[in-house]
C-alpha cells in the first residue's frame, strides 16, 4: 500500500527568459519526496545576480502538502533575500489557502536549539551537579522536619492517625515481603556457614564458624540484607507512587480539599515501613541461622544440639538487641529518602524513572553510612 | 487504490467490542469517506474513545470487521499495518504527548521516525506546524508538563499532523481551547480537508465545529449509531435525545 500520489519524482526545471527566471515545477511536491525536494529547492535559490523576477510555476504540480508548500514558501523567502521578487503562477486555487496557512510560518526567530560543550559545559555542569548534592540532602532533613512535625501532630490530637492505610501499607511492606526475605537470608546463612566451613576447617576450627555465624547475622547481615531488600522492594515503589501522583496533580487535589499531604500519604507510609523493617530483620536473622546451622551440620558435620549450645555461649542478647535497635533507624532513613524524591518527581516519566533509581541508590548508601556510625557507637561503649 | 469502493476509507461492520460482562459497542456499522470531516457525538461514556481506539487497534474487539484504506487490520501483516500507520494521525483525549521530549521532539518525532530530512528542514516544518495550529515558536523547548490543556491539545494536534496524514483521527481536539483557539483549530482541519483531501474522524461536543466544519454527524448511543447524516438531518430529527443535544437550550443560546 502506497500514497496513490506518491510516484512521481519531483521537478524545478529553471530556464532564463532575458530579464526574467522561470522555475518549472512538477511531480509530487509531498512529504515523501522532501527528501529529494529540497536540494532542488535550494539550488533554485542560489541564480544569476542580474536577475530581478522570478515566476515560480506551478503548473505541472500534480500534489502539493505542508512539505511541499513550506518548500515552496522557502524558496520564495531566499530569493527575496537575494532582492528578486517572486511570483508564484499557475498554482491550482484548491492550494491557495494552504500556501496561505504557511506564510506566516517561521517568521519570528525560533529559539535555538540549545547544545552546551566545551569547557565551559563541563565545568558548568560540575557547579550543577555540586548544588544539587547540596540540595539533595537539604530535600531529605526538610522531609525529615515535616514528617516529624506531621507526627507530633497526630499525638497531640490536631492530625489523625490513619491507622487503616498503616495497615495496608503493613500488608504490602511487610507481609508480601516474608517469603522473598525469609528465602534469601536463608540462603546466606548457608553461604556463610559454608564459606567458613571451608577455611576455618584447615586449621582445625570447625567449631568457630557457629561464633562466626550468630555475631555476623545477628549483628550485621540480617538488618543489612533486609534494608537493602525493603529499599529496593517498597522504597522504590513509595517513589514511584508518590511520583506519580504528584506527576498526576492528586497531591495538589489533596492539598487543595485541605489535607495534609505528608500526614494521608507519607506517614503511613514511614510508620509502615518503621514497623515492618525490625519484624523482617528478625525473620530473616532466624531464617539465616536456620540455614547456617543446617549447612555446619550437613556439611560441617556440626549436629544440631552442638550448635545450639555452642551458640548460647557464642553470642549473648546484646549481640541480637543490636542488629534490632538498627533495625528502626535505617527504615526511618528509607522511608524519608523514598517519600522525599518522590515529591520531587517532575512532569516526565524519564524523572519519574531518575527519581526511583535515585531513591533506591541513596537510600542503600545512607543506610550503609549508618551502619557505619553504629558500629563507632557501640565500640565505643563497649558493646 | 485496489479497493473496489475505495471512497470508503473507514469501514466497520457489526463490531461489538466490551470489558468484562459490559459491552460498550454492539453491533456497530460505520463508514467514513474519503475527504471528509465525520463529527462523532455521543453522550460522555457512550463509548466514542472505545470506538475510536478499536479502530485504531488499540483495543481488542470481540466480535467484527474493520478496514481501514481497504486493509483489514486484524489479518494484515507487520509491513501491512506500518504502511496504514504511516498514513493516518491521531490526537488523543488527554494529549498523549511524549512527557520526556520537548514540544519540538513531540511534533518532530513521527517524522524522525519516517523521513529522512535535513535538520534544517525537520526543524522548519515542526515550527511551522506549531504555527498553524496556533503556537507560538516559542513554547518549542516547553516540556508537555509546562503547557496548559489547550496548549497540550494544540501540540497534539500538531504531531497528529506531522506527517501530513490521510486520515486523523481527533478525540475532542477543541475541548479545553478558548472559542478562538477552538475556531482556529477548525478552520485548519477544514483548510487542510479541502487542499489536502483529508478525511477527518472527530469525536467532539463542540456544537461549533459540528455546525461549521463537519460535513457528516454520526450520533452513538446504547452501543449503536442511532443517526447518521449532515446537521440538517439532525436538525430534523425528532429523536428525544438528538432533539436534546442539537435543539436545547444551550445549543440555541449557542446558535443565537
Ligand atoms: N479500559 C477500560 N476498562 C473498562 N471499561 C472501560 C475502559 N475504557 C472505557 N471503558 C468504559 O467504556 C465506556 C465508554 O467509555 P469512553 O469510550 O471513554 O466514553 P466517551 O464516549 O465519553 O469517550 C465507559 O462506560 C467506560 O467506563
Ligand atoms: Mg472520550
């Protein structure tokens, strides 16, 4: 299937008459042939100084749309330019008023297209770049304020409490999650007993891969790997929901019919979030034991009452109460980021797609960067 | 054109077309001929959208047959399909605009896609459809986001008609355009239809085009088209509902 016009080659024949240019159009003067077209166009345009009127003739055109007529208006325009007048002849009426609908097109100076480069553009995008970690973590203390002012609010009675949406965001935040991060702590905890198995069997210490186990889940691997899991699972879908609504005016719409957006959308939101991180943590430091031990004894050849009662001297409460006193604090930190860039997603889907990426990204690094803190902490008081 | 009666571009036979136990369509004839401008009115819900993205393909029908340029969609192979793509042009309700690309990329993009242009040439002609759709060159680099939602309509309606298509496809193109903006965009759809033989399938409320630009009116309701034929005929009618719609009150303040 094709244009049924769409077959003859375009023409722009110019034969000089004395004073006087004649440009001979034909063919198909149509968005399939523009291609071909405006060579011949410009050509025309560049013609013997001497010459002061040129008759464009239309004649033999057999179709002419917007291309074609925007073509034609161009050549016009440049032989203007060039200081000769020309009239466009033979030009069937039935066109007359799409050449019309393209004379005033292109008239103003349309803004130019804008390229940076060079140094300038690179240094220039540096300074930009700068600010905007600057203000990136300014976004995310501003969150922190607001959702802390939003809390205080509903416990001292001028907010609600919406325990409803709590609860739904528990479901999706924390129950959904149990399989996904029972699994894969499980299956770390029998990579880690396995690993240690391996090397600590060389020099005869089987039997400190349980001491090893139980401090490094306890304590580390368990909230880690669920942080990392609860960021990339519902941080992200936080920011992707808040961004789209934002995207779509709905938070406008809320704000407008006098609620508060950060107390309907986000607390919930972050008290989900805070509940289901310690709940999840603790599973997932189980899960990863329960693999550890089934590894030392399948494979390390460590039986199961061994290794609990090596494990009870091994590790004491305060090894546990740490990996949960983190637990809340790194979901708080989540939370905020996800609820944060998700308020700054702008218009277009692509800074919908940046914002969740950077949503993810951040908040894992913040969280790490807290664990960092934590550990100086409890060194520090001896725990 | 090998079509035998290809003065028919749009040809729907006995379509019906539902979600789940609902069914929008139902057995639903329609034809649209070639050049002209077919005003497709209907109260809000009736299904206009639905039928329009069904013919389009955009929506899985259930039961009928659809041609377009005398190609039945659903049996038409890839290359098929592309060569009827390439020819029609369609302005969604809502825009539809390419939120992470510029007015200019929007309008530029079809013709990207399609032609092989000189920058130059590709920029002058989206410029120059911006403008006779009423935009000034200046909202180029706006992004969708930063236009109003007749502005949003107007960069539509000009990536519907960027590559000077046969057949656009406008779902309410003057809805949310001021009187003049709305009487411009008609007099463009006009002016194209009649140098460009366009052929023009309009759903719209706007009983303004409906009386100065549309050469045909089909009415939908329960699933039907209940009338077909120019304003006269829907003038005349003494159906409740198009008596309603064309001879009310508001369409008499309007025509006053
Ligand atoms: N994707 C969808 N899923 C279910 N129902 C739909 C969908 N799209 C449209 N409908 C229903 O089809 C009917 C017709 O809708 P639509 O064609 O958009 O109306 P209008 O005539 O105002 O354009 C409405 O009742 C709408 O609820
Ligand atoms: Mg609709």
């Amino acid at each position: 299937m094709y244009p049924e016009w769409g077959l003859n080659e375009p023409l722009l024949q110019s034969t000089v008459e004395g004073e006087r240019l004649r440009l001979a159009a034909a063919g198909s003067w149509t968005v399939d042939h523009a291609r071909e077209l405006e060579p011949l166009v410009d050509e025309a345009a560049r013609h013997p100084p001497a010459i002061r009127t040129v008759d464009i003739d239309m004649g033999q055109v057999d179709k002419l749309d917007t291309f074609g007529a925007w073509l034609l208006e161009r050549l016009r325009r440049s032989l203007a330019v060039e200081g000769s007048e020309a009239r466009i002849v033979g030009l069937p009426d039935s066109y007359r008023a799409l050449l019309e609908e393209v004379q005033n097109a292109n008239s103003g100076r349309a803004p130019p297209n804008p390229g940076g480069g060079g140094l300038a553009g690179a240094l220039d995008l540096v300074g930009r770049t700068m600010a905007e970690v600057g203000d990136a973590f300014l976004v995310i203390l501003e969150m922190f304020g607001a959702v802390g002012m939003s809390f205080v609010r509903v416990f001292t009675g001028f907010g609600r409490m919406r325990v409803t949406s709590v609860v739904h965001h528990l479901d999706r935040v924390c129950w959904r999650a149990v399989p996904i991060v029972l699994l894969i702590t499980f299956l770390i905890g029998c990579i880690i007993a396995q690993q240690g198995l391996f090397h600590f069997r060389r020099f005869g210490a089987d039997i400190f891969v349980v001491d090893m186990i139980g401090i490094l889940v306890l304590r580390e691997v368990g909230v880690l790997l669920v942080c990392i899991m609860v960021a990339g699972r519902s941080g992200s879908a936080y920011t992707a929901e808040l961004g789209t609504m934002k995207m779509r005016e709905e938070v406008d719409a809320l704000r407008t019919m006098g609620f508060d957006p950060i107390e309907v959308l986000i607390l919930p939101r972050i008290i989900a979030i805070v509940i289901a991180v310690p709940m999840l943590t603790f599973l997932g430091a189980m899960a990863a034991l329960y693999g550890g031990g089934l590894v030392a004894w399948l494979y390390g050849g460590i039986s199961p009452d061994i290794f609990i009662a090596r494990l009870r001297e091994a590790i004491s409460v305060d090894h546990f109460l740490v990996g949960m006193i983190k637990a809340p604090f790194m979901a708080l930190i989540i939370g905020i980021v996800a609820c944060a860039e998700g308020f700054q997603v702008k218009g277009s889907a692509e800074s919908l797609g940046a914002q969740t990426t950077t949503s993810v990204v951040k908040s894992i690094f913040l969280v790490i960067v807290l664990d960092g803190l934590f550990a100086m902490f409890f060194a520090a008081i001896g725990k | 054109m090998a079509h035998p009666e290809s003065d028919v571009v749009i040809r729907v036979r006995d379509l019906v077309v539902g979600f789940g136990r609902t069914t929008v369509l139902n057995h639903l004839d329609l034809d649209v001929k070639r050049g002209e401008i077919l005003g497709f009115v209907g109260g809000s819900g009736s299904g206009k959208s639905v039928l329009l993205r069904t013919i389009i393909g955009l929506l899985p029908k259930r039961e009928g047959k659809i041609e377009v340029f005398g190609v039945d969609l659903e049996n038409a192979n890839a290359k098929e399909l592309q060569a009827v793509e390439r020819r029609w042009g369609i302005l969604f309700q809502h825009g539809a605009l390419f939120s992470s690309l510029t007015v200019r990329q929007n309008v530029q993009f079809p013709m990207r896609e399609y032609l092989d242009l000189s920058e130059r040439l590709l920029e002058e002609v989206a410029v120059a459809k911006l403008e006779m759709v009423g935009l000034h060159a200046d909202v180029c680099e706006k992004y969708p986001s930063e236009l109003s939602g007749g502005m949003t309509k107007r960069v539509a309606l000009a990536r519907a008609l960027a590559l000077d298509p046969e057949i656009v496809f406008l779902d309410e193109p003057t809805s949310g355009l001021d009187p003049i903006s709305a009487g411009e965009s008609d007099h463009l759809i006009k002016t194209l239809q009649r140098t460009l033989g366009l052929t023009v399938f309009m759903v719209t409320h706007d009983l303004d085009s409906l009386h100065t630009v549309c050469d045909r009116i089909a009415v939908l309701a329960e699933g039907k088209i209940i009338a077909a034929g120019p304003m006269s005929v829907m003038l005349a009618s003494e159906h409740p509902w198009l008596k309603a719609y064309f001879r009310g009150e508001i369409a008499r303040i309007s025509r006053n």
